[in-house]
C-alpha cells in the first residue's frame, strides 16, 4: 500500500501502462510520460474498490432498471440538493454509460438535422461531436485572451431561426475556468430569450481550487434554469472513466421522457451497467473525502506546474481556477501546437495535447494542453525534461523573440 492517496508511490506505473488508454500510459512509446487525457493517474477509493468487489462475489449480473439503479438516482439527487441545487428530483436524473454519452443523448433528443448549437471556442470536442452526431451544427462564441472569459455579447449574433442549443461547459476544457454568477445568469437569460436548451455540463465540478467556488445555473433563481439540462460524470473526480458512467439531472418531466426515449435505455440498447452505477453510488455516499485530497494534492501540483511552465521560454501559463489541466500559449516559439507536442514527445519524451481543431475547435490554436492529475515525482520529472527541451529549442531556433506577440 502507497503511504499516502497521492504520494509518489501512488501511481501504479504497471497497471497504467496495461489499462491506460486514450492517449494515455498504454498508447505511448515506453518512457514518455503522458500529460494527454484527462484522467487520474492513481487507483480510486478503497470504498469504490470493496463495493465492486461485494457486488461481483455475489455473481448476479442481470438486467438493472432501465432507467438506472434508484440508489445511485437517489444518492446524486442528495448529492446536487447537498449543494444548494433547487428543484433537484431522483425521477429526473437518468444514469448511462459515460458523461460523453450523456452529450450525445441530450443531441438526439433536442437538435434535429440541420439545426444548430451555440459553444463556447475553445471547448472539449465533446460538444461539436455531440451536435454533428445528429446531423447539426455548431456556432462558436469565441474567448478574450487577456480576461479568459468568452466574449458573451456575441451571442445575440450568433443566433439563428436555427438554433436550438447552447452548450456550457462550466468548469471549463481546457481553459481551467469557471463561470461566473453574473455570466450564468447572462447566458440563462440569452436561452430564455431565444427558447433554447442549455446542455450544461458539469463534469468538472467537483475539481475546484479554493478560495473560488463552483456556481451553477441551479443556484439562480429556478425561472433560469427550467431549460438547463445538466451532465455530471464520474471518470475526473472518482476516477472512473474505465467504468463509463454519467448522469443526465433534466428540468422536467417533458424533457426527461424526451432524453429517455433518446437514450436507448428502454429498449436495452443504451444504459450504464449495474457494476458502474454500484461504483458510482459508492463514489458519492463515501468517498467525498477522496476528492477533497484529491484536490488538495492538486492545487500545489498546479502553482508549482504553472510556475515552472511560465520559467520555459516561448510558454505562457495562466493558472486554472479548477481542473487539472493547464492551457499554456506556445505561440512565442513559432511553432504550431502540433509541431511543439511532436518534438516534445521526440526530445523531451512527453505527451502533450496540441490545441487544434480536432480536439478545442479554431479557439485553440496556439496552444497546448497539459493535465497534471499524477504524482508529483512524475509531474517535476516532465517539467525538468520540457524545460530543457524549450530551452534548447529556444537556443537553436533562435526564432522566439521574432514571434513576440
Ligand atoms: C468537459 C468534458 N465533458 C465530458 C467529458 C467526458 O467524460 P466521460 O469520461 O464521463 O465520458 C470530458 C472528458 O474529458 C470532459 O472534459
């Protein structure tokens, strides 16, 4: 056993480099360190562990309720009143099988062919993959570099007689940030306004640094939120991605009933496992403490990657107000995302994310993205290889003062 949750002994290396995949310990070359998707690099709670492990010795696996186990619906219902959520209600939470899939249910159920979403530029790919999934399209509501905060007054341009959603992330892929009171309740306002849904995802919202708190569409008054459809997941906090496992609150009976018939689950064909949602249940009713360390251990791997990151040349790093990912801008080294992750994977042997299209939309470029949920052992030992790399990319290229911006 590790000596602490988060120590550097808590990274079972041999087990990652087996089951870690989507850009991950499994999918690089043998020494690179991978600082690519967004999931922890240590094993979940005990509790989640033993509560599998009870489930599976008893050897009975038949079908679940379609509309997911009412434990879990109850346990996340708790959970989000327990927050200060209002109008919460165990009947309108739907469990399926990961958060993304979530995204792509709420697509089904409110955008038709041809009609269009609103998101944020950049974003996770999870959003325009969601809309382009049923035949829609997306608009994006671009960002101020300087302030981080997306440019809201744009919205009133960007709307259509098409369109019919606008999608939050909030915390915010990859910027790190969170919303605001008053930009929540400027964005419920523009979706009432318009008639719009608002997919609200939350996955990141147990991930957030003190002394900032999250702030939810469901802390403003319920008149601004009866259009807010919200996803919660378990693959960042608890570490659960492999279980594939997420939660859709909806607003009221007409909107769930629409998701449900979207999701697939009463014919079989869509819905969580009954392993996953146990696992799930167990994460909210008793490992709150595991993501309070959890978060602890990461805020000081954050100030101390930020600090290190903003000492390379040609990088500039702000430090995210919540997840565990940083979004530093290359643009001063001249070189395009995709061209710093390749010679960062060649001579520093770490695997980054680039900022493009495929992964954040036109909003990304010129950046790179890093997610620092591992140990600190292995987080300083990528900083010290990127920094020597920079350093000697800056050396040899001599081009970074020329790309000054
Ligand atoms: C903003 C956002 N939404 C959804 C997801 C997907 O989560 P899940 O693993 O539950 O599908 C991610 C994963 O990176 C994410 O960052």
């Amino acid at each position: 056993m590790p000596d602490t949750l988060f120590g550097n002994d808590a990274v079972p290396l041999d087990l990652l480099t087996e089951r870690a995949h989507n850009y991950r310990w499994a999918e690089v070359d043998p020494g690179v360190i991978p600082l690519t998707a967004a999931d922890p690099d240590f094993a979940v709670a005990q509790e989640i562990r033993d509560a599998i492990s009870r489930y599976a010795q008893e050897g009975v696996f038949s079908y679940g309720p379609h509309r997911g186990t009412p434990s879990l619906r109850i346990a996340m219902a708790r959970e989000l009143s327990s927050r200060g959520y209002s109008g919460v209600d165990a009947q309108r939470i739907l469990p399926l099988d990961s958060a993304a899939s979530c995204m792509y249910a709420i697509a089904r159920a409110f955008l038709k062919e041809g009609e269009e979403m609103i998101i944020f530029d950049p974003v996770d790919f999870l959003f325009e993959q969601a809309a382009t999934s049923v035949g829609g399209r997306v608009r994006r509501c671009s960002y101020d570099p300087g302030t981080r905060a997306f440019r809201l007054g744009e919205l009133d341009r960007l709307v259509t007689p098409k369109t019919r959603m606008i999608g939050v992330c909030n915390p915010h892929n990859p910027l790190g940030r969170l919303m605001t009171d008053d930009e929540l309740e400027t964005i419920a306002r523009f979706a009432r306004k318009h008639d719009l849904w608002i997919l609200n995802d939350e996955v990141w919202s147990d991930i957030v640094f003190p002394p900032r708190s999250f702030s939810s569409f469901h802390h403003l008054p319920d008149s601004l939120h009866e259009r807010v459809i919200t996803v919660h997941g378990f693959s960042k906090s608890f570490g659960l991605a492999g279980l594939r496992i997420g939660t859709i609150l909806a607003p009221s009976e007409a909107a769930y009933s629409k998701i449900l018939n979207a999701s697939h689950v009463m014919s079989t064909a869509g819905g969580a496992s009954t392993l996953s949602q146990v696992a799930a249940e167990t994460a909210l009713d008793h490992c709150r403490y595991w993501v309070d360390d959890f978060v602890a251990h990461l805020a000081g791997l954050r100030d101390l990657a930020v600090e290190r990151l903003n000492a390379m040349p040609g990088v500039c790093c702000e430090a995210p107000e919540a997840t565990y990912l940083l979004f530093p801008n290359i643009r001063e080294t001249g070189l395009e995302p995709e061209e710093l992750t390749e010679y960062l994977k060649k001579n520093a042997h770490v695997a980054v994310i680039p900022g493009n299209d495929q992964f954040f939309g036109p909003g990304g470029a010129g950046h790179i993205r890093l997610c620092f949920a591992t140990s600190k052992k292995l987080l300083v030992e990528a900083l010290d290889r990127m920094d020597a790399a920079m350093h000697a990319l800056a050396k040899n290229q001599d081009r970074f003062s020329s790309h000054r911006n």
